[in-house]
C-alpha cells in the first residue's frame, strides 16, 4: 500500500464517497485518519505515518479524550487489521465516535489537556 500524507486528504470527500459506495470499511478507515490528523493539528499528537495506534494511545495518555479514542483505536483496529465486512447499521453506530472526537480535538491542547 502506497504511503499516505494525512494532511493531503480530503477527507469530507472521501468519506462522502466511501459512504456512497457502501464501502463502510474504508469509511472508518478513513475517519480515523481524519482524527489523527486533527489531533496533530491539534499539537496533541506527533503524527507519523510509522507509528502504532498504541504509541498515540501513550501520547494522549492524561488527556480528557483518551478513553474516546481507546474507543476509536478498537473500532478501527476490529476493523481495518481484523477485515471485518461491516453493514451500514455497524457504521452508522460508530461515525458519530470518530465526529465526536475530531471535533473535540479542534479545540487544541490547553482545552483538552487535564491540568
């Protein structure tokens, strides 16, 4: 697989026909590139397209969305690593994970950090 720069995606549009095309894998895919994305954006996170999602999980350790993207890493890891064939009702439940967080990390570090 070709390496990707998370900051050349256009997400709302990939998403979008991800979506149409029923392809709900990729579409979760990536909305968790789309929420590491904006945790770099964000300075919560150092992105690197070699890392784990474990490595972030350390990185946001202490930090009020920690827990919601435990969340994000386990959805996805199922997933994408676990080539699960999901269904639009499985997707739908779990979008709205990915958006929630995204949004929250757009609010930057000193909103986010504890302390």
């Amino acid at each position: 697989m070709e390496e990707e720069n998370i900051h050349e995606i256009d997400f709302d549009k990939d998403i979008k026909d991800a979506e149409q095309d029923g392809d709900y894998r990729r579409a979760i895919r990536l909305l968790f590139l789309k929420v590491l994305k904006n945790l770099s954006d964000a300075e919560l996170i150092y992105w690197d397209s070699n890392k784990t999602n474990y490595q972030y999980l350390y990185e946001l350790k202490g930090t009020n969305i920690y827990s919601q993207f435990v969340k994000c890493v386990n959805v996805f890891d199922v997933v994408w690593y676990g080539e699960w064939k999901i269904d639009q009702s499985y997707y739908l439940t779990n979008k709205p994970l990915f958006e929630e967080i995204s949004k929250g990390s757009t609010k930057g570090k000193t909103a986010v950090f504890n302390g």
